[in-house]
C-alpha cells in the first residue's frame, strides 16, 4: 500500500486533524524509514540521454541542515513504482526500465509466474506512474495511452481499478462535448468497444491492429475484462460472487475527490471537506474491498498493490484540507485490508507493507524541521508546505505479517532522526526471496 508523496509529517497532521495517537498501520510491529532517490535525477526526455544525470543518494548531515539539499535529486512517482516493484533503481520518469532501456521483470509478473492472481488499486489514473510501474513498461510515464493499452491487453493483472473515464469531468458530471482525456483508456474509439465488450470481447482495435488480451489463469484462455463503473457496482463487488476478471473505472475524470471543483469559498488553506464529496463514485476503501473480493478467489494467493494516489497531488498543489481528506481515504483503506487479513487470512501467510514512494510538499510546521503543531481535533494544524515539488526526504515504512521481520535486516544505514533505514528497492528483493526461496 502507497500512500503517494506520504511523508512523516503528512501523517502527524493527519493524526492531529482526527484526534487520534496513531494509525492503524503505526502500530505495526516492524517500523523503519525508507530511502528513495532514483538512480538517475532530472527529468528523462525521450531521445536525449543528457537530460538525466546520476542521483547522489541521501545524506544524513546534509538532510537535516539544508532544505536546498533536499530539494535536489529527487526521484518522481515512476522511478520510485519502479524500483519498489523491480528491486532495481532507475532515472526518472521511467516505467519498469532500466538504467539501460531494457524491461525489467516487476512484481505483478512474479506473481503471475507463480500461479497467484494479481492487481492494482489507485484514486488516480489506473495507468498513471505508481499503478503503471507495477504492471507496464514504457520509456517514459507520459506515453498513457501506450500504458494503458499495455495494461488492458498485454498484461496478465487480473483487477485494474482507477480513474480516468473520458465520459466524465473531475466532479463525476458527463463530459459535454471533447473527451479530453481519453489517453487514459487508450483513446475514444477503444473505451467505447471496451465498456460495449464488458464481459465478453476478447478481441480490440488499437491504432489499425487487432489486439487479443492475455490469459489469467494459465489455462491458455483469453479472460475478458468486466468493466464496473458505477458506484453501485463498486459496492456490491464486495461481497459473494465475482467476475473473474474486473477493470474498475469509476465515472470521473483525474481523481476519486481530490481534483473536484472548489466551492463554498474553499482555499487551499480551508479545512476538509468544505467543499462537498462527490457522491457519485466509491471511496478507495470500496474499490479495495471489491478487489480483495476477486483476487482472494486464487487458492495459490495475491499480489495488489493499492495507491492513494492524490495524497500526492493535494501536496503539490499545497491543498492543506484536501490532502487530509486524502490521508483520511488512504488510512481508511489501510483498515480495510487489516481487517480483512483478519478475517479470512492470518498473518503467519499474509504480508502487509504500507508506505510512500516519496515525500511531496516539504512538509514541516511553523518552519523547516520542526514538525506541524496540533490545534486539536477537527481543526487543521500549523503546516507548511516549503515546495509545491518532491524532496529528498525519508519516508515511513511499516510492515506486518509473513516475513515482516526480515526487513530488519535490509536496514544497513542509519538516519541521525529517523534511525534505521531500507531503501525501497530492498521491498520487492524480500518478496522475492520470500516467493522464490
């Protein structure tokens, strides 16, 4: 589970706001930071090389004396997928390659190769840069409409469940007039015969060919994809009997809430939820729990990966109230699949791992490196954000269940504040040690 652009103060603040000691996931038995620069900074330009240059990692004495330090070098959502879903660092931007250009093998695919089902969660664009790194591989995060084509037709994910309905605009309200947005599902033409084949067309036109979607199960039978959209579907995806395999698109265009349009005077600085939810769509942890509900049919067991994907973007556009709403929907979410394991797994069998990819925001209270100052239940704490960018700064890792205590032993290096440290390539090495032994 990433909580995207999640930091330590991102989720102070939010325990501040709700008047509580902690989260679920805090409570978990393994508890370390994390690392994340990506093997090559800058931004990657297709066809220019030069356009990255090699990251200089995290430094413990530069981290907490200079906020310009962190600022530098920092990695992006798709390096970051990449390497927690590989075990490999690369440059930025990219989506399951390597320094080198070439594919690498990512943790869905492992999955699969082992006979488990496999799927992604986010409350942003299913083939944006997180669920994209643990499925997709493309040169670089932008080329959407490549992503998803890859996503929806060469690969094996058994649920794919994230925004970007063409059909819809950012308040859950049709769209008048041009699909602007339509990259997020291949293009026009393929999310009409998509949703019209729900269920049953194995077989789709993409840019002048004809394109057959791949087996789930191993038994050298396409599995077409059933589309659930509305809310309803959602909810009652959750419980008894499911399709095999299930693409999940709520109706709204960026996001599940976060990009929704302000109203009754909101400001970034106002607090949650002055602007109404939108009613129409599910909260992640409905889309989590219909998930579960499908992937939990595979005796040989699950990959998901679940992202809460506008925690990030609330952060980078310094939304203080709507990042909490966000936080609220991650955590929420966190408890969902606890009490799932709970009740129908154990954790003798189960791994559970909840993070971040990186931090947004530079997040810190009345001024750098001094955390956010509780003003009580329901009202917004002192918070600053110091950046509308990603920083260099550690991040939480929590983990429980099978295997947990192992990544204890990743953690070699030591932070003068936050202790000892993993980097996130270290999250997908365990699990494949722990698949593969």
């Amino acid at each position: 589970m990433i909580g995207d652009g999640v930091g330590y103060n991102h989720i102070l603040a939010t325990n501040y706001y709700q008047g509580v000691p902690g989260q679920v996931q805090e409570k978990f038995p393994v508890k370390l930071a994390m690392a994340h620069y990506p093997g090559k900074a800058g931004e990657y330009e297709a066809g220019n090389p030069g356009s990255n240059y090699f990251a200089t990692g995290y430094n413990p004495s530069l981290a907490w004396k200079d906020t310009a330090y962190l600022k530098r070098d920092f990695t992006e959502s798709a390096a970051a997928a990449t390497a927690i879903a590989t075990g490999f660092k690369t440059y930025n931007n990219s989506i399951g390659m390597s320094l080198g250009h070439d594919s690498l093998e990512n943790l869905v695919q492992w999955a699969k190769s082992i006979g488990k089902s496999a799927g992604v969660v986010t409350t942003v664009p299913f083939c944006h840069a997180t669920p994209a790194g643990f499925v997709a591989h493309n040169l670089t995060r932008t080329n959407y409409s490549q992503i998803a084509a890859e996503m929806l037709l060469d690969s094996r994910c058994d649920v794919i469940m994230g925004c970007g309905d063409p059909m819809y605009d950012n308040d859950g309200l049709p769209v008048k007039g041009k699909w602007t947005h339509a990259k997020y599902v291949v293009d026009s033409a393929f999310w009409l015969q998509f949703i019209a084949g729900s269920g049953k067309s194995i077989t789709f036109g993409v840019s002048g060919k004809t394109k057959t979607v791949r087996d789930t199960d191993g038994d050298k039978i396409p599995d077409p994809w059933t589309v659930i959209r509305n809310l309803e579907d959602f909810r009652a995806l959750q419980k008894g009997k499911t399709p095999k395999r299930v693409l999940g698109c709520p109706k709204t265009g960026a996001t599940i809430q976060q990009a929704r349009t302000a109203m009754n005077g909101e400001t970034k600085d106002s607090p949650p939820y002055t602007t109404p939810l939108v009613k129409t769509v599910p909260a992640l942890s409905e889309m989590v729990g219909g998930a579960l509900n499908v992937l939990d049919n595979n005796p040989k067991g699950f990959f998901m990966m679940i992202e809460g994907g506008a925690t990030d973007w609330a952060s980078h556009s310094n939304q203080q109230g709507r990042l909490i709403e966000e936080m609220n929907g991650f955590n929420e979410s966190v408890e969902t699949v606890v009490a799932w394991v709970e009740r129908n797994s154990s954790w003798k069998e189960t791994l559970l791992i909840v993070t971040g990819d990186h931090e947004t925001g530079l997040l810190w209270g009345e001024q750098p490196f001094i955390p956010p100052t509780d003003n009580g239940k329901g009202s917004l704490p002192l918070m600053v954000f110091y950046s509308d960018n990603h920083s260099n700064s550690l991040i939480p890792f929590y983990a429980k269940g099978a295997g947990s205590e192992l990544y204890r032993n990743f953690a070699d290096e030591c932070d003068s504040l936050r202790g000892p440290f993993i980097q996130n390539t270290e999250i997908a090495q365990l699990i494949h040690l722990l698949w593969f032994k």
